[in-house]
C-alpha cells in the first residue's frame, strides 16, 4: 500500500495566494512553527543563535519563457526552458504540445527554435539557434516565467529574484530567499551567525502537481547541484544548527550529506525525493513558504515537520498569512529534535 497523495492536500482559497511581493522583502510575516508565534522577516535574527549556519541558494532564475510563432502560419507558440541538454539542444515545454511535431520550427525573433521530439505532457526536446551567444539571446528575448497562479506582472521582474542570485538557469525562484535583504544578513553575521551560498538549478517539479494517486509513485526530475568549499567548511565546522532556507536548500545539503552532519564538497545531479518517514542527515531547521496542495514541496514539508505541518497551515490561514511564492514564510525544527 502507497501513500494517497490526497494526504497531502488542503483547502486553500484563491485570495489567499499572494499576487505581488510586499516591500521591503523583509517585511513579509513569519510563523514560528515551534510555538506558533508571529513574526516578520526581519526578525529572523532574533529566533537563531550565534553559532547558526544559513544557507541559501544562490541560483538566479532564467528569462526562459520565449513567446513567438510557428513558421508556415501555425499561430502563436511558448515554449519554457528548462535546461541544456547537449549541444544546443534544450529540455522546455512547449504549448500548444497538439500541434507542435518533431520537426515543426518555431520563431522567437532572436532566436530560432526546431521541435526534436514528440511533446509528452507538453515536455520535448527543442534545438536553438541564435546569432552570438545562445545565453545572450535567451536573456534579451525570454522573460522570467512566474508560476502559473500568479496572474499580475511585476513591475520590477528582479522582485523575482533573490538578493543571492548569481549562477542563471533555474526554471523558477528558490523562494523561500526573497524575504531576504541586505539587513537581515548583516543583522545575521552580527550575532555570529554565517551566511552561505549552495547552488541547486530549479527545474520543472516546482510547476507540477503530484498526479499519481500515491506519493510513492511520482517521478521527480533531475537537478544539478553544487555545494562549494567555502559553503561546506562553514557547514562542517558550525557549533549550532544548519538552517535551510527553502526545500531546494534541503534537497542540496541532503543529497551531499556523509551521515555525521557533514556535507561533502562538489557537484552532481541529484534525484532525491525525500517523504515521509526519510531521515535527515543534516539539517536542523528549515525556512520556507506556504506550499501548494498535493505538491513535492509539501511532501517534503510533512516528512521534515511530521504532523505539525497541517496545524501550521490552519493557523496560517486562520491568521490571514499570504501563500505561495510571493507569501510569507515560517520556519521549524526538524520533528524530534535537532540531530
């Protein structure tokens, strides 16, 4: 017998989900799970103890959505990319998938585009041709995709992005770091408490549901990963509790975890599904938004909270907290304890 993803479901109203990010970043609200106190951001300081180590993710995200036309009078296409695969052949979603066969080109302006494979569930592999540097191109003609249930256009397309971003090709924002400002980092290292970037590329999970009837049954992608020296010897040598900031973070520290609460230097491509009943190695405390129903996010929430994750979000709609990827935040200890 599986586990019904149906577990992992919730009532969330539509108003509930935050359409624009408040300013300043830091002023968005953040639940303490631990006892269920209110907070905002900037006080985040203040619930961590010197000793701490935060890490966040560093990856910026792509203006990978190119809007243009089928060649031959085949009306508009979008295509969403994902990640290179070799050569100048990318991984993207394309739409409308019905109507866009191997084969079939596509005109972007800058960039020209061939469809490579039969679309599945709307998934092909595209070539892209463009005069000068491919990224160059993408980053002029593409705009940044915002997840579908957002529906009003940021007048700053960089409120979508975090104050870390540096390494472009995420399909979507590590989240959880948009509450962050310059502020609270220096407030953070004042009470000695370090601050370190990982890197993990955000590919196309974050934009699906989970549509298997069991959680175990669900596909996750591959993502590509990076743990830096720098960010592991701080990790390795801390004295007080490793804090994730957002459920890509997790997946990073975890998948490089050695099992005595390190983490190992270097790069991979990581899998990794972490549900219910998974024992973390690593890490202690985790900061994140208010996921959707029935998502690998929320699973992951429920596997490192345990039960507590449903009366964290009850209270959180109950108390008019904003949800989703421009809402606000809570943080928790890891369920039975610090490792």
């Amino acid at each position: 017998m599986g586990t019904p993803t149906t577990q992992f479901s919730y009532q969330l109203p539509a108003v509930a989900i935050a359409q624009q990010p408040l300013e300043p970043r830091d002023a968005s609200r953040l639940l303490d799970v631990d006892d269920l106190s209110d907070h905002t951001f900037s006080d985040l300081p203040t619930l961590l103890s010197p000793g701490d180590v935060v890490v966040v993710n560093r990856s910026r995200v792509r203006a990978a959505r190119l809007l243009g036309t089928k060649t031959g009078g085949g009306g508009r296409v979008e295509a969403l990319l994902l990640r290179p695969l070799s050569g100048d052949v990318w991984q993207a979603v394309v739409r409308p998938a019905r109507r866009l066969r191997p084969g079939a080109t596509l005109d972007f302006g800058a960039i020209k585009a061939t469809i490579e494979t039969q679309p599945r569930d709307g998934l092909a592999e595209i070539s892209l041709k463009a005069e000068g540097l491919l990224e160059d191109a993408i980053a002029t003609t593409g705009t940044v995709p915002l997840p579908p249930y957002i529906h009003e256009q940021l007048a700053d397309p960089e409120r979508y992005q975090t104050i870390f971003a540096r390494t472009v090709g995420s399909a979507a924002a590590p989240t959880a770091g948009l509450h962050f400002t310059t502020r609270v980092v220096e407030a953070l290292r004042a009470r000695s408490i370090d601050v370190v970037e990982v890197e993990l590329i955000v590919g196309l999970d974050t934009f699906r549901p989970i549509t298997a009837a069991n959680i175990e049954d669900h596909q996750i992608h591959s993502e590509s990963l990076i743990i830096p020296a720098e960010a592991a010897a701080a990790i390795n040598d801390r004295s007080g509790d490793l804090v994730a900031v957002g459920t890509t973070v997790v997946r990073a520290l975890e998948s490089r975890a050695n099992g005595d609460g390190r983490v190992e230097v270097g790069s991979v491509d990581t899998r990794l599904y972490i549900t219910p009943g998974y024992r973390f190695k690593v890490v202690d405390r985790l900061i994140t938004n208010f996921h959707l129903p029935e998502t690998s996010l929320i699973v992951l929430v429920a596997a490192f909270m345990g039960d507590r994750w449903r009366h964290a979000y009850e209270t959180a709609l109950g108390r008019g907290y904003r949800f989703a990827s421009f809402g606000d935040a809570m943080i928790a200890t890891r369920s039975g304890g610090p490792l």
